[in-house]
C-alpha cells in the first residue's frame, strides 16, 4: 500500500484523526478506570460491612438469648463454648472464610488479650490507639500491605460495656472456669474502655488485577476499532477528496515546461493538495511579476529585445493562463452535459475562444463519420487522407493552419476526430502542441463517462417502462416481502384490497397476513433454498390469488436478498370451473333423472291406482291405515319424481318479462302465515325501478320457494326473519335477487356440495336434496348464476343474479 506525503492533505488530516482517536481513548480510559475502582471500593466496603453485621448478629444472640438461658438453667456454671461472645463469633467467622485468595480475614484482638493467640500486632495496636485517640470515631477503613497483598481493612473499636467486666474486670468477679483456662490474663479493664478491635480484611490485589485486564481489553478493542474507522475514513476521504484535488493540481501542473516553472512545481509538491492550488495560483503572480521585474530590468539597456521577449512571455503566460481556464470550463460544461451532443456543445465554443480558431469541429466514429460544428454548420469537415491512420493509431496531426486531435477514451481506443481550423493568415503556436494531446484526452474521458451515464439511465428508462407495461401485479420485495419495486398494477391491486389506505403496492402484507407461515408468503424460504415458488391464496372475502416467486441474485454475487412475486388473481377462472363442474354434475344427474322418472313413474300409478282400489273394498281399522300409509308413500315418489323432471328439463326462460318485485310480492303474502307460526318475519325489499326480467314465472316462482322454504327450515323457532332484496345492476345489466335469513350459515364444509342432486343436510324425510340442485339448473338455463355465502352478522345469503337479455340476444 503506498503511504501518502507526510505534508499531504491527506496525511494532515488522517494526524488529526489520530490525535482525536488517542484524545478520545484516553479520556474514556481514564474515565472507565476511575468508574471501576469506585465500583471495586464500594463492593468490597460493602462486603466488608456485611460481615460486622454477622458478627453484631452472633454476638447480639449470644448476649440476649443463648447466654441468661445458659446461665438460667446451669446456675453459675460457665462454659466459654455456649457462652462467650469473642470465643463463638471468632469460631463462626472462622467457618464462613475459605482458603482462596479472595477470601477475607477476620480478626477480635485485644491489647492484653486473655487468649495470646490474639493478642493485636503493630498494626492493630495502632488502630487500637487512634479510637483511643478519636473516642468519637466508631469506623476505620483504608488499605494496608498484608504480606506483599494490598488489603481493604474496615475496622471499630471493642469498647467494654458494664455487662462485659463480669468477664473482664476483676479476677474475683470472674468464673472459675475462664482463670482455670486463661489465669489472670484479659482482666482490670475499665467500663466504656477500648480495649481492642474488630476488624475485616479483604485482599484486593487479584480484584485490581482483574479490573486492569478488563480495563486493557476493552482499550484493546477501542483501539481495533479505532484502527479499522481510522483506515476506513483515510480510504473515503482518499477517494472523494484527495484523488479529486489530485486530479486538479496535475492538470495545473502539466502547464508549467520550463526552468522556473518546474522549479516552482516542485516547491508547491512540499505542501498539501489544497496549499498546492492556492499556492500554485499565488506563485503564478509571483512569478509574472518576477518576469516582469526582469523585462523592465532588461529594458535600460536592451529596449527593444526586452520588449519583443516580454510580449513573448506575456504571450506564453497568457496562453498558459488560457489554457488553465479552458480545461476548468471543460470540466465544468462535461459535468452539465446529459448527451454527446451536449457535451461539443458546450465545450466547441470554448475550444475556439481560446485558441482563436475559425472553427472546430468533432468528427464522432470510423463509420458514421457524424459531427458537431462549432460555428454550427451542416458541411462536413475537409479531413486529411489519412485520417483513419490517425484514429487507428491515436496520433494527432498538427499542420500550420489545422490541427487533427485523436480524441480517446478511458481505455485509450480512439472514438473520434476532433478538427481545429484556424484563421486566414494564423498558425498554431509549437507549445500548443502538447495541450492540443491532453485536449483530446480530456474530451475522451469525458464522453465516455457522458455515454456510461446515458447508458445506465437510458436501460433505466427501458426497465422501468417494460415493468410498468407488465399488466399484471409485479413486485420486487426484500427478505421480510416489504416493497422495493411495484409496478401500477400492484399498487392498484394494494389500494383495492386495502380500501386505499396502502399506496406503495405492499400486496404481501394484504395475501399473506392469515397465511399458516411467517407471513411472507414464503418468500423466505424461496430465498434460502434459491428456488421458484408458486403458491395459491384464498381471501376471506372470496377472492384467490396465485402467486409466483422468482429469487434474484445481488449485483456481482450468488446471495439471494431479493425476489420478484408475480400475482395473479384467480377468482373468475375458480368461480368458472366450480360452475362448469357444477353443470357438468347436473347434466349426469339429469340424463339419470329423466329414464328414472319416466320407468319408475308408470309402476308408481300403477301401485297409487291399485291402492285407492284396495282401500275403497276394506272397512275402517288396521287395513285401511296401512293402505293410506302405501298411498302417502307413493304420492311422496311421484313428488321427487316430479321434481326429478323438472331438473332435468328446466326451461325457465321465456321472451316476455315478469314483474319480479310482483311475483315476491306474492310469494311473500303466501308465506306469511307460516313464517309467523314459526314466530319469524318474512319481509321484502326493493330498490326501485326493477326493469321486467325474461324468466317463466313459474319458474321463477319454483327457484324462490326452494329457498324461502331452505330459509324457513333454517331460521330459529322464536325471532327468525328472512329478507328478499332486489336490485338493478345497470352495469352489468343484471336484476339482482339476494335472500337472506339469521340462520346457522352455512358450514364450510358444506359450501361445496349445496348445488349436488340429493345433498342434504336435514333430517331424513325431511328433504330430497333436489332444492338447490333444481335452483342452479334454472339459473344455469336462464345464464344468470346463484351464489351461496353467510353473512358477516350471521346467518345464509343466496345471491340470484337475472340477466335482462337472452343469452341469444345477448
């Protein structure tokens, strides 16, 4: 990796960046130490508390409860295991330590302790004189070296109370047992005396260590960090500002060919890209100055050669100064351009400002040999023969009065001929030569980079109008089926489906809400297993939808983070097929229905005919109530065969028009009164102006019993209502019939065998299944359609639907 100048642009500022990254870690470094040491002194204070206030706890119970009950039931007897308060707390302190290193250490010392074996040390003796010294302090902590190990010591004082001198004051007041054990130790000690110390120890050393590691891996891991955001923002800030800056100081740099000018080049390399620019332009005053100072200097003696070398240099400057401007205003009329065409537009101009020229033009290709003139002009250019040896070779040819410029791309092909003509009587200037070559290599790069951006935008355009042409819905969708793309027929479907309340065609979130998945339609799993998916979607609301999804790959990798979803909606092709299923049901049944009724019919009159005789030879009993059973029977065959042939021979349409609101009209007051023994209410309802419809009446009124009877038989025995609607569907030129009950509904497993000869759901005997069977038939003849579904409030809803012109017509 090349390292940049130590006084670039961009090594001030990644210094700087460095600076503000050590600045930073150290204040957090110092930060987060003093933190964790406050955290490390407040844990083991409080450790350090917690077991005084087991030792207050010990001593408490031995002095309030276990002792007077000791001394209660054995008289004066002394036992130092039951009841002294050093002898138990040290014993049940000394339990509750451990041998590892951060365990702690709890010592009851005494000066003149009546057990030598804790008699205080220095240390404690020490501590013992400050309470003695600060009778008001009741608490010490602090740190102390114990055996190389920093210790957090908390200590107070042991004062003797007037309880305690029983023990510890005279040796004649004392129990026999303690001078049998100790002698005359521990005694003549005053009340309200310290004599001693309880004190805590909680080595610390291995608690600090660990806190210093935790500290250095966490400085560790800011330091990566810092690293890696460090070479991250030099490689950003080299890329969007260095390499720019760097690109204008080596175009200012090219124009400087002489002594003085490369020793000024060289002396503005010592500093920044930016310091270069300002410096550059500050140097190139500097330095038409000094050439100025020189000339006049010169010109005491040698007038007149000072003057022709001066307007020389004043030239060379000038066209220096020219040249500058020329190629900022390339770059500038390059980043307006949107076109070639734009682009020589824009720049032409400039190109015969500068140079003076008559006029110049830009020959495009080898073939088309298309050009763009500046002054605009539909002649073409006078090229040299060998023209094509120029472009094939990229060499430029430079005569007196033209110039002929290979103009090359970014790969150093050559896409065309720019021509320079100058005036009458002008020559090119031999400096010129070289700014003509890097002319030419601008205005390549530049139209390649013109003709990339053209590209992208123009295969853009044609993307975007071949997926806004694609009428169905398509969708480009991310991992979780949220919107990256959607197309006018998705967004359409969107506001349809959501009752225009989503806009942006999130089609996934309306289909796959109540899916048994994640939700997303199986988008997911068509992206981790890279393959097509083709799913069906069923709405509540009736509709279905087949959805296709297609996984894409990221631009330049294998990894499938997105998926195009192809939605189709299949209502109308179900709804057709379950129809043509349907017919194709009742055409069978018919055909079977038709040979039936005409070979079982003839036996059924004659069995009627010979009952009615048998029944009028037998007197009144047993007999004659069997006979009548035979002849209800048999009436009841000929009723389903009758409605058998119906089914069969529907012929329900007619060209004259009936009344339709008439005929419910009718129906209605018919059933009235058996709707109110059954405690319901039928009513009807219309919205007015029903044209007539070309239907039989007697047909008609075949298709509305069936169902005001299915309605009456569904309704509950007490508050049952049944409601008939009609309307007009001027659009569709349709009467539409809808009846409805607050029945059960239908059950979803039913909803697909209503329409079948013989499917019932009541009782047996108490219906034959032809009902619906012979309703759709009618419809089907007439081509209209009925329609089953329940109701949102509950309760069945038969929805008939009459055309108002004969399909013959039609």
């Amino acid at each position: 990796m090349k390292l940049p100048r130590p006084y670039s642009l961009q090594s001030r500022f990644l210094v700087g960046l460095i600076l503000a990254s050590v600045a930073i870690g150290g204040l957090l470094f110092a930060g987060f130490s003093y933190n964790m040491r406050q955290v490390l002194e407040r844990e083991v204070n409080d450790k350090a508390a917690m077991v005084l206030a087991q030792v207050d706890a010990v001593q408490q119970y031995v002095r309030r409860i276990l002792r007077p009950r000791m001394y209660e039931t054995l008289n004066d007897t002394f036992i130092i295991e039951a009841m002294s308060s050093s002898f138990i707390t040290r014993n049940i302190m000394d339990g509750t330590a451990d041998n590892s290193p951060t365990s702690h250490i709890y010592r009851r010392v005494a000066i003149g302790a009546r057990n030598p074996k804790f008699e205080a040390d220095q240390r404690e003796r020490d501590l013992v004189a400050f309470f003695r010294a600060h009778p008001d302090q009741k608490l010490w902590q602090g740190y102390t070296d114990r055996d190389g190990v920093e210790h957090f010591v908390m200590a107070r004082p042991v004062v003797f109370a007037k309880s305690c001198l029983h023990c510890h004051g005279k040796p004649e007041d004392a129990p026999q047992e303690l001078i049998a054990l100790y002698g005359d130790r521990g005694f003549a000690h005053a009340e309200d005396s310290i004599g001693g110390v309880d004190l805590v120890s909680l080595p610390v050393s291995a608690s600090v260590a660990h806190l210093q590691t935790t500290i250095m891996s966490y400085l560790m891991v800011f330091a990566i960090a810092a690293l890696i955001y460090l070479g991250t923002t030099n490689i950003i800030f080299k890329r969007i500002v260095a390499n720019n800056i760097r690109l204008l100081t080596a175009s200012f740099k090219r124009n400087f060919s002489d002594d003085k000018g490369i020793e000024l080049v060289r002396e503005l390399e010592k500093g920044d890209e930016i310091g270069q620019m300002v410096n550059g332009i500050e140097k190139l005053g500097d330095y038409l100055y000094e050439t100025r100072e020189q000339l006049q200097h010169y010109a005491n003696d040698l007038e007149d050669m000072v003057r022709e070398r001066t307007e020389k240099l004043a030239s060379q400057a000038e066209a220096r100064s020219a040249d500058v401007r020329l190629f900022v205003r390339l770059l500038a009329g390059s980043s307006r351009s949107g076109s070639r065409g734009e682009l020589w537009a824009a720049t032409l101009p400039d190109i015969v400002e500068r140079f003076d020229l008559d006029r110049a033009v830009y020959v495009c290709t080898y073939y088309s040999k298309r050009h763009y003139s500046w002054p605009q002009s539909d002649v073409p250019p006078d090229l040299p023969g060998n023209w094509i040896d120029l472009l094939t070779e990229s060499r430029a040819l430079i005569e007196e009065d033209r110039a002929f410029i290979p103009v090359e791309s970014s790969v150093g092909n050559a896409e065309g001929l720019l021509c320079l003509y100058h005036k009458p009587g002008r020559t090119f200037a031999e400096q010129d030569h070289e700014v003509f070559q890097a002319l030419g290599r601008q205005l390549g790069i530049a139209a390649d980079n013109i003709m990339a951006l053209d590209s992208i935008v123009r295969n853009n355009a044609n993307m975007h109008a071949i997926f806004e042409g694609i009428t169905k819905p398509l969708l480009l969708v991310d991992e979780s089926g949220k919107p990256v793309v959607a197309n006018e027929a998705a967004r359409r479907l969107a506001l349809d489906l959501s009752g225009g309340m989503i806009q942006n065609g999130d089609l996934i979130g309306l289909l796959c809400a109540d899916a048994n998945d994640r939700g997303d339609c199986d988008i997911s799993k068509s992206l981790n297993f890279n393959e097509v998916i083709s799913r069906e979607i069923s709405l509540p609301s009736g509709r279905s939808f087949a959805l296709s999804i297609y996984p894409v790959a990221e631009s330049g990798g294998t990894r499938r983070s997105q998926a195009a979803v192809y939605v189709q909606e299949t209502t109308q092709q179900k709804q057709m097929l379950a129809h043509m299923t349907q017919a194709e049901k009742l055409a069978t049944v018919g055909k079977l229905a038709s040979g039936l009724a005409h070979e079982i019919n003839n036996p059924l009159g004659v069995i009627l005919c010979y009952a009615k005789l048998i029944k009028k030879g037998l007197p009144e009993g047993q007999s004659r109530a069997d006979v009548d059973v035979i002849v209800k029977h048999t009436r009841q065959a000929q009723y389903v065969l009758k409605n058998l042939l119906n089914f069969a021979r529907p012929k329900a349409g007619t060209d004259e028009g009936v009344d339709l609101d008439a005929v419910i009209a009718s129906l209605v007051t018919v059933f009235r009164v058996q709707a109110e023994n059954q405690g319901a209410v039928i009513a009807a309802d219309s919205a007015g102006d029903i044209p007539p419809v070309p239907v039989d009446a007697q047909a008609l009124e075949h298709i509305l019993v069936n169902l005001i009877i299915n309605a009456l038989d569904a309704v509950p025995e007490e508050g049952g209502r049944i409601d008939i609607r009609t309307s007009h569907d001027e659009l569709a030129e349709e009467v539409v019939v809808t009846v409805s009950d607050n029945g059960p509904g239908i059950a979803e497993e039913n909803s697909k065998f209503i329409f079948d000869p013989f499917y019932s759901t009541k009782e047996v005997n108490k219906g034959s299944g032809l009902g619906l069977s012979i309703v759709f038939g009618f419809m089907s003849e007439l081509g209209g359609s009925v329609m089953a579904s329940n109701q949102s409030t509950g309760g069945a809803q038969f929805t008939l639907r009459f055309p108002l012109r004969r399909e013959a017509e039609a």
